[in-house]
C-alpha cells in the first residue's frame, strides 16, 4: 500500500477522533468559569486549516459526515451548518493554492472572513426559518473566539499531526 493513502486516511481517522473528542467535551459536565462566554467551534477551526494545507485529506463527504454528526449530537438543525461550513471548505479548497504561497496573515484574514460569513449565514437561516436562535452578541463572541483559536490550531495540527502546507512547483 502507498505511504501518501495510508499518510491520508490515518489523517482523516485523526480528524474524526478529533471532532468526536470536541463533542465530547461539550457533553461533560465542567464547570464553566465564564458561563455566559462560549467556546470556539474547534471542529470548524481544524476543518478549515487542514483544508488548506492538505486539501486531500479533507473530503467533502468527510466533512459533510463529521459535521452532520455534530449536528445531530449538539442538538443543532441537521445540515444547516454542516452544509455552511462544507461550502466555507470548497470555496477555501479553490483558494488553497493561490494562499499556499500567501503569509499566514493574508491566510488567516481569508478564513477569519469565511468563518465570519459561515456564522452570519447559519444565524440569518436559523432567523428567517424561525427556529431557535442564540443572542447575537453570543454568536459574534463564539465566532470571534473561532478566528482566535484558528493560528493556534495550525501551528498544533503542524507539530502533532504533521499537516503542512503542500509544496508545489513551476511545472505543477
């Protein structure tokens, strides 16, 4: 079997553990030291950051799959942000070539704004189609806190997973 498929798919394995632990945490009962603040959506921040170092590893059908789960256990409308964030992966899988060669900075403003956009369009559906919505203000903090975690993020799924930006040469 080659090294790259099975480099691959112990990556995507890693991702789905990953996102299980994440929702996990949310079912424990921790005490929370700021009730009224909440916490980033990690599964989100990982999902895009892997998308654009490694845009293989990231199939749409895993993402669609991890995230219709998530949705279905943190007792969200199944679909809507697992489709909202799939289509924030696509469009930053068709940039991934054009960034990989960009600061980090310029990379970070690119998916700071694609999670902004994720998080208003999930709040506006969620408004239009009259389901239960949470405080704006807590929406924008958990976005917010979502674009802080995100340099952490990559810097963590480099050192311990190995996800590096693809190197491409003139030819390719």
């Amino acid at each position: 079997m080659d090294r790259e498929i099975v480099w691959i798919w112990s990556r995507r394995f890693v991702f789905v553990v990953l996102s299980g632990f994440i929702i996990l945490i949310h079912y424990l009962p921790i005490e929370d030291r700021w009730p009224n603040i909440p916490g980033p959506d990690a599964i989100v921040a990982i999902c895009f950051a892997w998308t654009l170092r490694r845009p293989e590893i990231m199939s749409p059908i895993l993402i669609a799959a991890t995230l219709l789960f998530a949705d279905l256990m943190l007792s969200r409308p199944p679909g809507l942000w697992a489709l909202i964030v799939l289509a924030g992966s696509v469009y930053l899988a068709t940039r991934q070539r054009d960034l990989n060669q960009a600061l980090f900075g310029v990379e970070w403003m690119y998916v700071s704004i694609t999670i902004l956009i994720c998080f208003l369009v999930n709040y506006l559906a969620m408004f239009v189609f009259f389901l239960p919505t949470q405080n704006g203000l807590i929406t924008a903090v958990q976005c917010l806190i979502t674009i802080l975690i995100y340099p952490i993020v990559v810097v963590a799924s480099s050192k311990l997973f190995g996800i590096q930006k693809t190197v491409y040469s003139e030819t390719n």
